[in-house]
C-alpha cells in the first residue's frame, strides 16, 4: 500500500513540473508575441492599418529568454514582495485599458461584427472543425489564465505563520480569483460585443484596435513585465527542486555544492554556485528554444 501510494506521488511530481516547464514556455511565447505587437502598433501608425507590418518573433524571444537567465540567478526571487506588487498592476493596467477600449468601442456605435447566443456559426463564419478547434483553444487559454493552482503551495510558503496560512490563502484566493474572474468576463462580454464575431484571440495583440496607438504599446508593456515576473514564479519551484535533489545526492561534488563569493559594486557580496548558474541557464535555453519551434498563432 504505502508503495502504491508512493508511486502515486512521484506521478503527480511529474505531472506537476511538467506543467511549471509548459507553462515557462507558453510565457516565452506569449511575451514575445506582445514584445511584437508593440513594433506591430508603431508599424501600422506610421505605415497605415493595411501595411503587412510582418514581425518575427524569434528575436523577442530570444531577448526575453536572456532576460530571465539574468533573473535565475537571484536565489528566491519569486519570494520578493515587490514582484507580487508589480505583476498585480501589470495585470489591472492590460485588462483595464483592454475593457475600456471595448467599451469605448461599444459607445461609439462602432462595433463591428455579427453575434449570437452561440458564437460563431458554422458554414457561415467557420467550418465545423474550426469551431471544435477554437472551443478547445478558448477551454485552454481559461485554463492557462488561472495556472497560479500549480503553484498555490509554493505561494503559501511565502506567508508568515501568523496569521494562519492556510486562512490567509483563503482570503488571499477568493479575493484574487473574484477579481480576475470578473476582468476576465468583462473583457470577454463587452469585448464580444465590440467586436461580435470577428473579435480577435487578444484584444491587444491581434489587433482589435490600432489607436491610440502608444495606449497600445504601453498595454503591451505591461503584459511583458508581468510575464517576465511570471516565468519566475514557475520556473523557481523547478530549480529549487533538481538542487535540492543534486546537493543530498552528491554531497562530495564541489562543483554542484560549493559556494562562491563575488563583491559586485554598491550591491554587496553575491554568492555564485557554478552547477546553479549552468543548470539555470541551461533550462532557460531549452525553453526558450522549445518555445521557438514549437507551433502557435501570433493572434491569440
């Protein structure tokens, strides 16, 4: 019994990390296709709404994969405070603007695009195995807008004792929840309305609204900004697991367990574990490759 048992949680170990790394580089993707969109916006403002503005986004991605290999080397850096701070007001700013641009739209008497109680129609809009398709993909962009639940342990051992963990984690959810549920449905009811059924994956980045063109690009930002602090959040758990592992495994190994203490100007020491810096960068790369070749929609 007890090894069933044991057997049963490495398979949910599994399950869970191999989640934390789909979401790391769904975020590679998902930031660097906003990255675009900004250069995207600028484009169709100087060049015209019809210009091809054709973008790639192997270089934002290499760019933001460069980025977090800097910000894995800071031990604990999904536990800072500030990062909760930043990434919440990242998200208020994007959903706002992205709200109020549909509303605006709406007012106008702008809104463009047929709607109905069951969405797109069939033969008329899209084919039946379009429509399949694209239910699915909304049932996972749903999932993958709540994917904090992977990490909701690692976020509670950021809390201090007193109060209650567990009490102020249920506050914490139903507060957190609540209100993304409500932005998100928002944004989807009143974007549906601006848009009906030609409305775009991503308000912002497909290309719903073209101006205000620097509203935009700064919405953009923010959705940039927050996946960066984001990336962290999942991809820390998975450090902190393979060196836990290696540091009781190989105890004797210098080069996984010995520290290094480098003085960096008006910052103070800085201790470097070389089998951490090759082991962070390493999965950076691979996720970042990863997310390179792997098939997606710059509209969604």
């Amino acid at each position: 019994m007890g090894k069933e048992r044991g057997v049963k949680v490495q398979l949910c170990g599994v399950a869970q990390y191999a989640n934390l790394v789909g979401v790391t580089i769904g975020y590679t993707i998902t930031a660097s296709i906003s990255m675009v969109a900004v250069k995207r916006s600028n484009c169709f403002h100087t060049q015209g709404q019809q210009s091809a503005c054709s973008i790639s986004n192997y270089p934002f991605m290499v760019i933001f994969g460069g980025i977090q290999i800097v910000l894995s080397q800071i031990k604990n850096f999904h536990k800072r405070s500030w990062l909760s701070i930043v990434a919440a007001l990242m998200s208020f700013a994007y959903s706002s603007i992205a709200l109020a641009l549909s509303i605006a739209k709406v007012a106008a008497g702008s809104g463009d695009g047929r709607t109905s109680v069951t969405g797109t129609t069939v033969g008329v809009d899209v084919s039946g195995s379009d429509k399949v398709w694209k239910s699915f993909q909304a049932i996972g962009d749903i999932a993958f807008a709540y994917a904090y639940s992977t990490v909701l342990i690692e976020i509670q051992d950021t809390l201090n004792s007193e109060p209650a963990e567990n009490k102020v984690m249920k506050k914490g959810c139903l507060v957190g929840v609540s209100t993304t549920t409500v932005f998100y449905v928002l944004c989807g009811c009143v974007g549906y309305a601006a848009f009906g059924n030609n409305a775009p994956g991503n308000f912002l980045t497909g290309f719903g609204f073209y101006e205000p063109f620097w509203l935009i690009d700064f919405a953009n930002v923010c959705i940039a900004i927050h996946l960066i602090g984001a990336y962290q959040v999942f991809a820390q758990p998975i450090f902190g697991f393979v060196e836990n592992y290696s540091n009781k495994k190989w105890v004797e190994n210098k080069f996984i367990t010995t520290e290094h203490t480098l003085n960096i100007p008006l910052l103070g020491p800085y201790w470097v574990n070389l089998f951490r810096l090759v082991w962070r960068t390493t999965y950076v790369v691979i996720t970042t490759v990863t997310a390179m070749i792997f098939p997606f929609s710059t509209t969604s």
